[in-house]
C-alpha cells in the first residue's frame, strides 16, 4: 500500500506531503488546479521519464518520495530483484531529479532507472488518462490475455524468443549463400590463398613473442656487448679502480685489526662474503659476455620471419592465435562452397526441425490462450455488467495463423463486443466510444487486480466519457474494489467523489506573487462542499448540499452491504 507521499520543488508545487489511507483516496480540484501532477509525480518516483523542465523555477532540483508498506508476496519480489527492505516490511523510493540526470534510491540504496521500473509493476499499478486508447490497437489484446494466463505463458514465450533467434540465424545464413557459381568459385580461390598462405608459415601458437623477444636481442647485440664488458671490467680484479680490486684492498686492510678487537670481527666477515659475492658475479658476467655472439644467419632467418609474421598479422590477426581463428573459419566457409548442396541441405533440414518446434512452443501457448479465453470473457462481462453494460455481449476470439509465427506465438486474438441488442458482436476497435472504452479497461483493471492480489489502483480521471446512471455504475464498481484494494484515484464526478474512504482537495493559489499548488485532506462540510461544487452548481444551495449528501449516504449504503 502506497503511504504517503512527499514532493518538492516539481512543477508548480513547491513542497506538499500527502499521507494516504486504505480504501478509497479520492482527489479532487478545479480544472488546471494541477490534480495531474500528482499522478505524474507519482509516476516519476516510479521510473517516467523526468526532463529538467519539471523542476520548478528558482529550484536545482526536484524531488519525489514514496513509501510504501508491502505485503509477503511484494517483499519476496523487491527481494528477488536484490533490493533492501526493511523488517517492518517498509519500502522508500525517493527520486531526485537534476539538470540532465536524476537519482533513484531504493531504502537509502542507488539503484538504476531500470531497476526502478521493474520494481513499479509490483508496487501499484496506474491507469493514465488516455490508456484506454490502447483498446483501440488490437496487438494490445494479446497482451491483455496472456498476463492473465500468467508465468506459464511467460515461460513458453522466453523459450519460443530463443528457438526463433534460431531460426531465423539459419534463414538469414541460407539466403546469404544464394550466389552464383563464378562468384562461389572466385571466393573459394581467395580462401584457397589465404589458408595456403597461413599453412605455409608454419606457426606457433606463442612463435610471436619468442622471435621478436629473440630479434631484440640480436639486434641491440653490439650495445648489449659493450655494456656487458664495462660491468664485467667494473666488477672485476684486473682494471685499476675496479670493485674487485677495492674491495681486496680494503679486506687487506681491515683483515689486521681483528688480533687487537674482536668487535671488527663481523665486520671482517661482511666484507669477506661481500668480495666472495663480487668474484661470483664477475665470473658470471664473464659467462654471459662470451654467450653474446652475433650470428649474421640467424639475425637474418629472424628478420624474415619477423617480416613473415608482421605480414599475418595485418591481414588476419593482432596475435597468432587470432590468425589460427581465422584458418579455422576460413577452412570452414571453403568447406561449406565445396560441399555447397550438401552444406545447404543441412540448413534446411535445421530450419525444419527448428520450425516444428516452434509451432509445438506456438501450438502450446494457443491453447492456454484459448483455455484462458473462455473465463477471462466471463469475467470481463460480469465486470461489465456492473458497469452498466446491461445487454452487452462479449467473447475473446483466438485463432492459429501457423504461417505468421513471431516471439509472441501465431494466434491472432480479437475482442469482439456488441453493446447494442440485436447487433452481433464486432471486434472492440472498431465500435466502442470513449466512454465506452474507458468503462472495459476498468473492467479489465479490477478482473487483473484481483489476479495479481496489487494492493494500490491508480486511476487519472477514470470517468472519461461518462455520467448519469453509468457514473454511478462506476463507482459504485470502485467502491466494492477499495474493500480489498487501496484506490487512489482523480475524478471531476460526485458520484465517484462520493465513495471516498479519503478525501483531498487541490488547489492553486498565488503565494508572495507565485503559483503554487496545495493539496490537503478534507472532511465533513468541507468535503460535502466540495461534492456539491462537482455537481455543477454555481452557488451552494440547500437543495444541493441535501443532493450532494443524499449521495454520500447512498455510497457509504455500497461499501457497507
């Protein structure tokens, strides 16, 4: 359940919170007093996109707040998309929108928009103005039928998406091998050369590394050389100056004082090591001094493989792995233009058996559509029905159209309505009005709210259309929804005014020379006032307050019996 709500600095609101309660919560205002930036606020907090034009003048930026309250089932799926809840089962969504990005925290915790998405849909679920125009577009239908079916259908389409990537991999991959026999023959010369060209060089795996480490070294000999015969002289006995000869000397020296102290013992021993270290080293450096020969031949197999390899590796490859790689694939695309028939045979043969999964995966899913057409249409009548559609008559039609499969199956699903006695039912986007259409999307929303057990409806100006008997008709629908659901919900009609659990009024006033918008709770006269200013009366009589009352007592009479 959605508890309170907390706006600032967005649009023409400069800070307002709102506490809402079970049941009915219902919002009400003059025209253009800004009852839709509520919603809208609400609807950023759960992901919309925000633009900075939202911020109010003056402001750095916006912010939205939510909290919620959740029930088990909601905590099992915040936590299944690995976000915090809190014990007492809390949940705070805030939204901080800025020039050009905005923030979103979940329980204190940054999460990404699309994070934040997916969590809305198990939060509440809100019906905007114009969503009932979404009847008029029958690819929406399908949709409709399969999230009342469920995560059986859901499972069966994830899986039907990847068999179909499949398919059409192989229908793609065939008519790409539609060329002609000259242009099959020149490719296969070209593969011919280039897989000959890399057969021929013989490589390594790790060839690469070794000769240009080998090449080096040969190259840069001459500099290595001289290097190597300075330390080694440096290091050594024989050169004036050099640390082999100090070092002797200063043993020498110091080797006499051990008969008049014992202390320059260790000290003798030190140097001692330091000067069996140094003649170590020196002959080591001699070792490698005569290792470093330079072979003209080899430098310059060397330098013609380097050239070898350099060349490779700009045509197929940074690296001789990469090269092999490209061999293999090269091997494989001859293999298939020199078994060609056999090689397209082979994608046919695939393509069959990937079809004749795909249709049993279509096939399957058409009958739990069709299963689910039957008490998905009774339901929706009886939602109807209540909703002042006396004689109406609809049915969900679901039919195979094997040959038109797509990763949503192959059954074309229409709904067919007639709310005219004597006319037979036609499909829905072709008759309804828009009060019409407005009336079935609540049908459709209070049939999948009982299904999917969402706690909180939002509804922006539900009553579209509408009036008289069928106003009434419609709240009185809503009334015995919010028994078991917290509605939220903007209406210009008394008759819906009338079923509020909670009433809030909205407004626009002028505060030190801004606009602002104020929303606040309402009761008693005041909120009696309010019915009786939407029943269209220009001034509040008795006669009208009486009416707006009679109707008050007639709502509270729904929702208790």
């Amino acid at each position: 359940m959605l508890e309170s709500l907390h706006v600032k600095n967005l649009a023409l609101i400069d800070e307002q919170e709102v506490t809402f309660g079970e049941g009915m919560n219902i919002l009400t205002g003059e025209t253009g007093a800004g009852k839709s930036i509520i919603i809208g606020s609400i609807n950023l907090a759960l992901g919309a996109k925000a633009d900075k034009d939202y911020i109010r003048t003056g402001a750095d930026h916006a912010l939205v707040e939510l909290i919620f309250s959740l029930n088990e089932q909601q905590c099992a799926q915040v936590r299944e998309m690995d976000l915090p809840v809190e014990e007492d089962h809390v949940l705070i969504l805030q939204r901080k929108i800025m020039a050009g990005r905005s923030i979103c925290r979940a329980n204190g915790e940054s999460i990404s928009a699309g994070q934040l998405k997916n969590l809305a849909g198990c939060l509440l679920d809100l019906y905007g103005q114009h969503e009932h125009q979404s009847l008029l577009k029958p690819a929406a239908y399908k949709k409709m039928l399969d999230d009342y079916i469920g995560e059986e259908v859901s499972l069966l389409k994830a899986r039907l998406k990847g068999k179909l990537a499949d398919y059409r991999k192989c229908e793609e991959e065939l008519e790409s091998q539609n060329a002609d026999e000259a242009v099959r023959m020149r490719e296969a010369k070209l593969l011919e050369f280039e897989i000959n060209e890399i057969e021929t060089a013989g490589l390594d795996p790790v060839e690469d590394e070794q000769v240009e480490r080998k090449y080096r070294k040969l190259a840069n000999a001459r500099r290595m050389k001289e290097a190597v015969y300075l330390v080694h002289g440096l290091t050594g006995y024989d050169e004036e100056g050099s640390a082999g000869l100090a070092v002797g000397h200063a043993l020498r020296e110091l080797k006499p004082l051990s008969e008049y102290d014992a202390e320059a013992e260790p000290l003798i021993e030190q140097l001692t090591d330091i000067d069996d270290l140094l003649n170590d080293f020196n002959r080591a450096m001699a070792q490698y001094r005569d290792s470093l020969a330079f072979d003209e031949e080899e430098f310059a197999h060397l330098e013609e493989r380097l050239n070898v390899l350099n060349h490779l590796q700009s045509k197929y490859g940074e690296h001789i792995p990469d090269i092999l790689k490209a061999q293999d694939e090269k091997q494989q695309a001859l293999d298939k233009l020199n078994h060609y028939e056999e090689y397209r045979e082979q994608l046919r043969r695939r393509m069959g058996e990937q079809k004749e999964e795909i249709l049993r995966l279509c096939g399957n899913i058409s009958k739990l559509r069709q299963s689910a057409a039957a008490p998905l249409t009774e339901k929706l009548k009886e939602a109807m029905i209540d909703l002042n559609f006396l004689d109406v008559e609809f049915s969900i039609s679901v039919t195979a159209m094997e040959e038109s499969f797509a990763a949503d199956g192959y059954d074309k699903v229409e709904f067919l309505i007639s709310t005219n006695p004597g006319e037979a039912p036609k499909p829905m986007w072709q008759i309804a009005s828009g009060g019409e259409l407005s009336r079935i999307m609540l049908a459709f929303k209070t049939v999948f709210a009982d299904k999917e057990g969402t706690d909180t409806l939002v509804f922006d100006e539900i009553d579209t259309g509408i009036s008289g008997k069928t106003a009434w008709k419609v709240s009185e629908k809503l009334g015995r929804l919010s028994r078991n659901h917290q509605i939220i919900c903007i209406t210009h009609l008394a008759q819906i005014a009338a079923m509020a659990d909670a009433h809030f009024m909205i407004e626009k006033k002028v505060v030190n020379e801004r606009t602002v918008t104020n929303i606040r709770k309402i009761a008693g006269d005041e909120s009696l006032g309010e019915l009786a200013r939407l029943l269209g009366s220009g001034s509040l009589t008795q006669a009208v307050l009486d009416n707006a009352r009679e109707m008050q007592e007639a709502a509270r009479n729904v929702k208790e019996n």
